[in-house]
C-alpha cells in the first residue's frame, strides 16, 4: 500500500520545528571553562587546574571514569583527576575524595584565551597514556625516579649512601644532587632502562641515554645553604611521598633529614610537579629551622656534569632579567646539551669549586620555589645554546605570568 506523501509546507513546517530543536537536545549540564593570559608567546602544554569542589557543583556525583574534558572544537582531551590525599575515602560513591581536574592547553603565540567544557558522558572514559610519572626504584637500592615525555630523572635514597659491606661491591655515593636521563622518545623510559641493566642504560640504544654525573654535586638543580661562601647540603632523600602519577602531570615529595649549616640544624621537604611536555620541572623546596628569619639558599648546577673522556666546551649564563643560570655542554661524542635553573626570587649568583649557584633567601616553613631541568639537541627539541636560553627566558616569563582560569556552571 503506497502512502502519501506530507504536503510540502507540512513537511517544511516539520523540519524547520526539528532544527530549533537541536539545540535543546545537544545542550548538556557541564562546567564551561576560560582560560587568558596576557603574554604574545607560544605557551605550549599549559597545565590547568580546577577544584575538583568547583566540578562536583555543577556536575554533582561526576566520577572520573565517566567525565570528558572537551575543547572549543569538540575535541576530548587528556585529562587527570588527584585525590585530595592518597586513598581517600569516598564511601557514598560521590567523588568527594578527589583534589583537583587537570588537563592542559598549547596556546599559540598571540593567541590569549581558550574555552573548555567540562561534561559527563554516558559511557566510560578511556584511560589516556601517561606523560608523566614518579616512584620508588627498589630495583636499584632505593633510587626514587620520575619523568615526562621530554626527560627522565633520579635521585638517590640511605641505601646508595650506607658503608658497602667487605667484597660486597655495592656502589656508595653521598649526595642529594639531581640526575638526568637524556631521552629521544615521548614514551616512558624508567621501567625500560632500569630493566635492562646498568651497562645498557649508559649507551644510546636508540631511546637515549644517562650520560649526566652527579657525583656529590648539586647535579641539575639540588640545593643547600649558601653561608660565607660555603655550601652546606643535606645528605641522600630519608623518605619519599607520590601524591600523583600521571597521565598528565606527577607530584612528589623527598624529605630530607635535618643536617648542619654552620651550627644551624636545617631540614628540607622538596614537592616536585613534573608536567607532561616541559623540559623544567617545578620544584617547591621548604626548609625548616630556627634562630635567623632567612637564610640564603643556593641551587646549583655541576661544573663538569659529563662522561669522562668527552672533553666539553661548557658556556654558562647567568641571566639577572630572567633570574635564571644556565650551561651549554657540547660533548665530543654525544652531543650538546642544556641544564638550567630559574629562580624566580634570585638575589644573585655564586660558585663553589664543584657548583655553579644561583641563591636566594629562604623563610622557615615556606616553600622557595624553582624550575630544574635539562633538554639534549638529539632529541631534536633544542638544539643550540641559543634555543635553550630561549625557553629558560620564556619559562620565567610563563611564571611571571601565570595563565588565568574562570568557570561556570553550563545549564
């Protein structure tokens, strides 16, 4: 049986009803987000956090596992949730424990503000690859490790710094100086490297390499107190704390015991914020002592941080506009490479025969905060003296400037 068909103007009146429709059914409860800033530089993966409160507000009940982070385009992007503390409780099922949302933004260079939706989806959010990570290394004596898709590091815990026993072999080294680990990829590295074993990881295989020395340096960015022209420093991390591992961003915290500055007993708990695409990581360092109000602290940087045998032309620049110190080490056989220090409240530079020091004073039970790190030409990022003063300038300046973040409830 054959129907007829709608009269024109019917099915044009249907049609015309249907489309003002649409936009009622496409609308979702959600948290509408804006994020601007005023610098004309690229800021590439901008980090971004919100109260995980703020969400719960306009999206009560939201769970991490049914929740998507979307761009002004429609774009679902990676995101992460914390918790308030490491297992915490939530026993109503209602997302109460949780800390903060995360996602990041790569803001071109002019372009000074970007819009976010924040909604929660019907089925399960997929689990995104993690750029970021941190954790305890029992597979070496107590190393504790982190990374991002740009660069690995370690440091070392009591048992590298304990007497080895007779015929034992153990390696010793006292010292709370910061290591890096050169990578040519974006994936994770640690567990690959320390699985392999010692003598691989000290040659390129293909995914990069630990070819930075410590020895009892400051490494790439450890600390200590700056009195008289002397360096006084903590011995080996006492204890650690992971509050978070990734996908996107990796917070950690190594507590140090108290030792001696010139009669002073100081004590130090550095919080680290490893973040997926930068080559500095933010560290918050709280030293905690009694007697004077301050004390200069210094962040260092090692005076001969290769291999033996490479024989490196090493530039240093002390930037007093940006307050930041930084080395250029071109190597005979295994390429050029940056490590850098900004410190946003430096009051000046010094040395001592191991370090380069950039120093500033520090307040008891408040935390000194700077950016460390490094970045190595192979892995085809920064490739010049010239780039990598570049990005340490253009990180003081991002933290100089922090990006702002708004939000509302989307009805």
């Amino acid at each position: 049986m054959t129907q007829n068909p709608l009269p024109t103007t019917l099915r044009a009146a249907l049609l015309a009803a249907l489309a003002s429709l649409a936009p009622m059914a496409q609308a979702a409860p959600g948290l509408a987000v804006t994020l601007s800033h005023d610098l004309d530089i690229a800021r590439p993966s901008e980090t971004v956090t919100i109260p995980w409160a703020e969400v719960n507000r306009a999206l009560p009940g939201a769970l991490i596992q049914r929740l998507a982070v979307k761009d002004a385009s429609g774009r679902v992007l990676p995101h992460q949730v914390t918790n308030v503390k490491p297992l915490a409780k939530d026993p109503k099922n209602e997302g109460i424990a949780y800390g903060e949302l995360i996602f990041q933004h790569s803001f071109a260079a002019g372009e000074k503000s970007a819009s976010f939706t924040v909604e929660v989806i019907d089925g399960l959010a997929p689990p995104f690859p993690s750029k970021a990570s941190a954790r305890y290394v029992p597979e070496r004596l107590d190393d504790f490790a982190w990374e991002n898709d740009k660069l690995a590091h370690r440091t070392y815990g009591p048992a590298l710094a304990a007497p080895a026993a007779p015929g034992s072999g153990k390696e010793v080294l006292e010292t709370s100086g910061l290591d890096l680990w050169f990578k040519r990829v974006s994936y994770p590295i640690v567990d690959r490297w320390y699985n392999k074993g010692h003598d691989h990881y000290h040659h390129d295989e293909g995914e990069g390499m630990d070819m930075y020395n410590v020895g009892k340096s400051r490494g790439a960015g450890g600390a200590g107190v700056w009195l008289n022209g002397t360096l006084y420093t903590s011995s080996n991390y006492a204890s650690w704390k992971v509050l978070a591992s990734g996908p996107v961003r990796a917070i950690f915290e190594l507590n140090y015991t108290a030792w001696n500055a010139a009669g002073t007993p100081v004590s130090e708990v550095k919080r680290f914020t490893v973040d997926a695409g930068h080559y500095l990581d933010r560290i918050d360092s709280t030293f905690t002592f009694a007697g004077p109000k301050t004390l200069p602290v210094a962040i260092g940087l090692n005076k001969t941080p290769t291999d033996k045998g490479e024989q490196p032309k090493i530039a240093v620049v002390r930037d007093k506009g940006s307050n930041g110190l930084l080395q250029w080490v071109q190597q005979a056989t295994k390429g050029a490479f940056g490590v850098g220090v900004v410190l946003p409240s430096a009051t000046g530079f010094a040395e001592d025969p191991l370090n380069h020091l950039i120093v500033a004073d520090a307040t008891s039970g408040q935390p000194l905060t700077y950016y460390a790190g490094g970045a190595w030409e192979r892995s085809g990022d920064i490739t010049s003296q010239e780039q990598w003063e570049a990005y340490l300038r253009a990180a003081a300046a991002r933290a100089r400037n922090p990006v702002r973040v708004s939000w509302k409830q989307q009805p």
